[in-house]
C-alpha cells in the first residue's frame, strides 16, 4: 500500500512539474527550449487566460451521463452473461441508488432545467 502511494505521489509530481515548465527552465542554454514544453499548439496560450466556461450545472450534467452511459453499457450485455442471475442484486442496488441521487439533485435544484 505504501508502494502505491509512493507511486501516486511521484507521478502527482511529475505531472507537476511538467505543467509548470520546470523542465525548460533546467536546461537554459540561450535558445527558447520551452517550445516542445508549451501550451501554445492550437493558436493559443492556456496558460495566460484563465477562463472558467464551464458552469457547477454542466459539470453535473456530464458526471451523471457518464454514470448512467456506465450502468447502461453494463446492464445491455448483461442477459449474456451469466454473473447476471448471482448479482442481479448488486446491479438492482446500483442503479437504485443513481435513481435516487439524481433525484434528489432535481428536488434540491442542482439540475436546473430552464434558463
């Protein structure tokens, strides 16, 4: 368990650095080395506008179309496999349980469907 989050610390830290452009900063040797180390691919530089476009509505939406294209994907092959009929109940349980949180977001107003 250790060995995991050794490994998960120093991949965390890499990732870290790479974004922060430590690595061109290293080797400076008079020419411009941030290049291959830079956002700037598509005609514009990330790094220097930090606009948020995307809304906590959005966010929500997208996270419970992941988890219902997830309990879709399994429950399709499902009458294919025969696991289905020992944890028929596991599957039952999981998509309870999605039901019920995206209908509490709905009553609380999370989800809102008009402007």
């Amino acid at each position: 368990m250790l060995g995991g989050l050794v490994f998960w610390f120093v991949l965390s830290a890499l990732i870290y650095f790479y974004q922060s452009n430590f690595f061109s900063l290293l080797g400076n040797s008079g020419y411009s080395v941030n290049v291959w180390s830079s956002s700037f691919e598509c005609g514009f530089i990330g790094h220097s506008i930090k606009i948020n476009n995307f809304g906590v509505g959005f966010f929500l939406i997208l996270v419970f179309f992941v988890l219902f294209d997830l309990e879709i994907s399994l429950l399709l092959n499902s009458a294919f496999q025969f696991e289905f009929y020992n944890n028929g109940v596991y599957y039952l349980v999981f998509v309870l349980i999605l039901s019920l949180g995206f209908f509490l977001e709905v009553v609380f107003g999370y989800v809102g469907w008009c402007n």
